[in-house]
C-alpha cells in the first residue's frame, strides 16, 4: 500500500477550524491549499488551534495518512502567519524524506529530526530541518494564509 496514493475514503484534504482564534484571526482555506501544493504536500492536512505554547507558537506532528499542526491560537497575526508556514514546512520535509527513502512516515521524527540536530546544545536552533523551515517562513510570510487585521497585529 502508498501512503501518499491510497488514503482511506472520507479524509479532507485541508480541515480547520469553524471558529477565529482567540488572537482574531481565521485561516485561509483557500491559501493553504495553494501553500500545500507549492510546497508538495500530498497528505490531508488538519490545522487545530492550541491554548497554551510554553515551548512553541505550533507544533506538526504525522500519523498514518495524516498530517496535524497546532497553532497557538493568540498569538498576534503576523507571528501565526509565519507558524503555519513553517509547520507546513514540516509537513513537506517529512514527506520528502519518506519518498527519498521509501520509509514509514510515521518514523520521520524518530529517524531523521532527531539526528538532524546536529551538535549537542543545538537540538532546536542547529537542526538543519528547523534552519530550512524557519528559511521557508521567512521567504514566504509575504503570502497571507491567515486572515484578519495585519494594521493592528503589527503595531
């Protein structure tokens, strides 16, 4: 079975949530589409809003046939513009390294950031995957998947 060409019936390509965050932004269906396909991603995409980010403005996470991104949902538009786009980074590098390597998605995690990180102390900030992805989000914040007032998040 292809993980990228034989999904179970009833999956959405992209789900979102109904509701604006709690920092008065909504998601842009229709962009995020569009991001996804510029970027290569084939998998179903589920964006969820979470509550609380001591660590991190979102997280991207795979399971079998499904990719998942949180996003800290007050965070000001700008900022959560660019979370999405780097988690959507992700998304497309674990991709990418299951069809390099005819591996399990599910194992990228485990089998290719965790050693990306390169030397001790740098496990977030030197992980090449992190460098590319934070590359990615920078170059393409100009493009607006999220929607809402930008005037008054960036002042």
């Amino acid at each position: 079975m292809d993980l990228f060409t034989d999904l179970p019936e009833g999956f959405e390509q992209i789900s979102i949530p109904d509701k604006p965050a709690k920092g008065a932004w909504s998601i842009d269906i229709e962009q995020v589409a569009k991001a996804t396909q510029l970027l290569g991603i084939e998998l179903p995409i589920k964006i969820r809003y979470q509550g609380k980010g001591i660590f991190t403005a979102g997280t991207h996470y795979i399971r079998p046939y499904m990719h998942f991104v949180a996003l800290l949902q007050t965070l000001p538009l700008d900022k959560a513009n660019k979370t999405l786009w780097h988690e959507l980074a992700h998304a497309m590098q674990a991709e990418r390294w299951s069809r390099e390597t005819g591996r399990d998605i599910c194992s990228h995690y485990r089998e290719e950031y965790k050693v990306a990180s390169g030397s001790w102390g740098f496990s977030y900030g030197g992980n090449r995957l992190e460098i590319e992805a934070n590359g990615i989000a920078k170059a393409q914040s100009h493009w607006k998947l999220l929607y809402g007032d930008y005037y008054a998040s960036s002042s």
